[in-house]
C-alpha cells in the first residue's frame, strides 16, 4: 500500500461510521417527532386550573403523535385575562395570521375563534353548550371549520343535584355564586335549578359582574342558603378561594362542577379531569394535522367517564360527615375520594 492509501483509508473509515451514526439518529428521530413543522394559535378567556389542565392535556396530545412544541411546534398562547375586549382583539389577531389550527378555550374564546377564523381548521374545548353558543350548528355534522369537545354532560350537574337531595336532607336551598354575562354558566344553573326543583329544594342566585365580586356574592349567600353550588363559571372559579373560605367558615357545604375546584377545597361534584378532556380535543387536532381530516366532518363529543368525586379534608373543613354510603357512590374511589 502506498503512503497516499495508508493516509485516506482511515478517514474513509471514520467518514462512514459517522454517516452511520448520523443516519442512525436521524432514524430515531424520525420514530417521534414528525418531519414537518406546524403553527397553532391557542386563545384562552382566563387562567384557571381546569383551562390550564385542558391546555396541558392538548399539547400532550400533539406530543404523543410527534408535534412537539419548540421542536417541529410553534404555539401562539392567547390569555384574554377575562377581558371581552382582549377576547375579540386575539380572534382577529389569529384570523389575520398564519397558522395550521387554531384553538379556543372556554365559551367566549371559542365563540370568538369561530365567528373570525374562516381559513383554517378550529377547535374548541370547556364550551358548554356548543348549540346554544352558537358555535356549530350540528354536533353530529358540524360542517363548516369548526369542531371540538363540550366539557358539559347534564346528566353530571343530575347527578350532583340527586346526591346533595339524598344526603343532605337538611338542604332546602342551595346557593349559586353567577356571571350571568357567562351563557355557560347560565345554562348550568337552570340545569341545576331543574334537578333541585324535583326534590323541592329552591335554588337562589348571588350575581356578579367581575371576580371582585364574587367573595362579597358568596357572603350575600350565608343564612339564605344551606349549601353552595358553581358552575363552570369562568368569572367565578377564577376567585373561588373566597367561596372556599367563607363556606369553611361557616360550615357550609360547596358543590362544584369541576374537580379542579374540589382538589382546591370544594367538597364535591361529579365530574370528570380536564386535562382527559383536553387531550381528546388534542387527538382531534391530531387526525386534522397528519391525517387530512376536516373539522366540518368530526363529531362534538361530550364526558362519558362521570364518576362521584369528594374531598375528605374540605369535608371536614365544612363540617360534613361522609358516610360509608356517600362514599360507595364513587366508582374509582382510589383516585375520586381525595384524601
């Protein structure tokens, strides 16, 4: 071998096991992330623990499939901070930009997203009543770019109303804290207000326009109503720690309509997680970005693993006592009886 082959045979050598090394990450890569890069604009009416959690479970979704973000993923996060005003001006924001999907969280955002962005896929999560909203016309065949996933089953809010009737006999009125500007909110409250109606038990109304309001509206409430109720009111959860006070003050039982509110300190309701609930809108917009499919074509789908869930401390908090029975209502009752 002449000198020149002795030189150039080793760096031959190292040249290809580097190609192979490079080849062989490129492959791994491959196995998760995809190839292409996506844009998704998010607009979210308000920061609170279930909208988090929806948001959360959304982009795991994306990640699980390979889109993650800050990789082949750019997300545009929208806070409207509650504000009506913001919430239009991030919709038309959205419609005016370039992204492949866009999504909205809560009613207002959703609403918003869906009567401004024309051109591109739509979803939305944590919208009550999708019909009333008049955010699809169809929650079988939506048409149109929009779809998503209601956060509201009625037969929760029954079912929360049954067990308050059935093990707190001593409950003839139940108060509700209200934006009654939130439809979502309203919608629920005559739900529960129906439920109730059936075992003779009144429903009062405490209203507030903002999240100042909402300590002083719950304060109205003591000594005209035996237990407290909120829906997925976004004015209201915001500033629920002041519920959560004056009802363990002046041991008042408090019912909610999200157990993100009965991990914090409420005592019950009957509901589902929301991170599952935004990691099934994430699926959605999964089958929309790497499958083709279209929004106009996807069902609106609703909760359908309600199951009791309580929490002990605020029980005690509240002074309650929990039965064996109220207990044996919970179907998962090592994740849903929160100790």
């Amino acid at each position: 071998m002449d000198l020149n082959k002795k030189i150039w045979a080793p760096l031959l050598l190292t040249a290809v096991a580097m190609l192979a090394v490079a080849g062989c990450g490129a492959k791994e890569k491959s196995k998760g992330a995809s190839s292409k890069n996506y844009s998704i604009a998010i607009s979210q009416i308000v920061e609170h623990p279930s909208l988090d959690a929806t948001r959360e479970g959304f982009l795991d979704a994306l990640k699980d499939a390979g889109i993650v973000d800050g990789e082949n993923l750019k997300v545009d996060f929208n806070n409207a901070q509650g504000d009506s005003a913001n919430n239009l001006s991030i919709a038309q924001k959205i419609a005016s930009g370039k992204y492949d999907l866009a999504l909205g969280i809560a009613t207002p955002s959703a609403l918003a997203i869906a009567q401004n962005v024309k051109d591109i896929p739509v979803l939305f999560a944590a919208v009550t009543d999708p019909l009333k909203a008049n955010i699809v016309s169809s929650l079988d065949k939506p048409g149109g770019n929009v779809s998503g996933a209601s956060d509201t089953n009625p037969e929760a809010i029954t079912q929360l109303m049954d067990f308050i009737a059935s093990n707190f006999t001593n409950v003839k009125t139940v108060g509700v804290v209200i934006n009654e500007g939130e439809e979502n909110a309203v919608i629920m409250t005559d739900l529960a207000e129906k439920a109730l109606a059936a075992h003779n038990i009144k429903l009062v109304r405490a209203a507030v326009a903002n999240t100042s309001e909402v300590k002083q509206a719950a304060e109205s409430l003591v000594g005209r109503a035996d237990a407290i109720y909120i829906t997925l009111d976004n004015t209201v959860v915001t500033a629920v720690d002041s519920i959560i006070q004056i009802a363990n003050d002046k041991h008042i039982p408090f019912f909610s309509s999200d157990r993100d509110t009965v991990e914090k300190g409420a005592f019950a309701t009957v509901g589902f997680k929301y991170y599952d609930h935004g990691y099934q809108v994430g699926q959605m917009a999964v089958d929309i970005l790497k499958n083709g499919k279209k929004p106009a074509d996807m069902k609106v789908t609703v909760p359908d693993k309600l199951d009791l869930i309580l929490n002990l401390k605020a029980a005690a908090a509240q002074g309650i006592t929990v039965t064996d029975a109220m207990k044996g209502q919970v179907k998962d009752q090592d994740n849903n009886i929160i100790q």
